[in-house]
C-alpha cells in the first residue's frame, strides 16, 4: 500500500522569509538525498481563504512512498531529521501530520 505523508505548519510571527527560504531550499535536496521519496510537493499556502477562515496553514510538505517503511526511511534519514531540526524548528509555532492511503 502506498503511504501519502502530509504536514503542515504555522511559523512563528518573528520567522523571516529567508528562514522560510532556507526551508524549502533544505526541503528541495531531500528526493536527491532520501531514496523512498516517490513524489514530494512542498509550499506555503496560497491565501486563497484569506479573509474566509482562519483555519488555513502557512506551508505544507506532501510525500508519497511506496509503502509504510518508506515512509519510516525518510522520516528518520539523516538528510529529513537535519531540515526538520536546522531549518523548521526554529520558526514552526504548530504542526500537524496525517499519514493516509496514498494510492489513486
């Protein structure tokens, strides 16, 4: 069964937009660098809600594996933990992950 890993995240009101930049620099090595990755999309959000409902979040990341054990692979690579540590946590307020039935 294929795995789809979605995450989406609220950034601190003092982040910058080179740190976010930084983020998804950091975020566009990972196919290169973590095997199991077989699609990734990742951006902030387009406001398309703006001034309709606050429940929208500031950046999304969407990767689909192969199976649950890709999905482990990447969530513990070296190259994801150094991201999630160097370049998101310093500026993430919030986060929520689902993990779902990532096939068609």
């Amino acid at each position: 069964m294929a795995v789809t890993h979605v995450a989406m995240f609220r950034f601190t009101e003092e982040s910058t937009s080179a740190q976010v930049a930084a983020l998804a620099e950091g975020l566009a090595a990972l196919p290169g660098e973590v095997p199991s990755l077989r699609s990734f999309t990742f951006g902030a959000d387009l406001g398309l809600l703006e001034g309709v409902s606050d429940a929208s979040w500031d950046y999304a990341v969407v990767a689909t594996f192969d199976d649950a054990e890709g999905y482990h692979t990447y969530r513990t690579h070296p190259a994801h933990v150094a991201v999630v540590q160097e370049r998101l946590a310093p500026i993430a307020a919030d986060r929520a992950t689902i993990q779902l039935d990532g096939a068609p």
